[in-house]
C-alpha cells in the first residue's frame, strides 16, 4: 500500500473549516445566533496558522534531510520484485 505523505498544515485547515462549517450548521439548526461575519475570523486564523504549521514542518523535514521513500523514487529503484 501506497503511504503518502503527512501534511499538518492540511489537517489544521481542514479542522478550521470544519469548524466553521459547525458554527453554520448549529445556527441553521437553531442551536444558537450566529453572526455573518463571525466565520470570517474563523477561516482566516486556520489559514494562517494551517500556513505557519506547514512552515514548520517542512523546515523539519528539510533539517532530517530526504527520507527513504523520496530517495527511491529519485533513483527509480523499486522495492518489489520483477
């Protein structure tokens, strides 16, 4: 099985969004008033730290240099047999 590569700045976007899709979804189901403009605040700051996460981590991964993966497909060695 194909593994791909772990991107958290996608997933603390991706709760941001959800978040806001929450915030939404309780005002229609009358849980709650919401605002229009709350959500705005909302995205943005996922952004931009989904942004600064992935700043992050990918210094990291610069700093550990290339991993087994990248290094063989760079080669075109395979790992199965022919």
């Amino acid at each position: 099985m194909l593994r791909h590569e772990f991107r958290p700045g996608r997933l603390v976007a991706g709760a941001f969004f959800t978040l806001a899709g929450v915030i939404y979804v309780g005002d229609a189901g009358g849980a709650w008033e919401t605002p229009w403009f709350v959500v705005i605040p909302v995205v943005m700051a996922g952004l931009f730290l989904a942004g600064a996460t992935g700043v992050v981590a990918r210094s990291i991964r610069r700093r550990r240099g290339p991993s087994r993966a990248t290094a063989r497909a760079s080669t075109g060695t395979s790992t199965t047999p022919p």
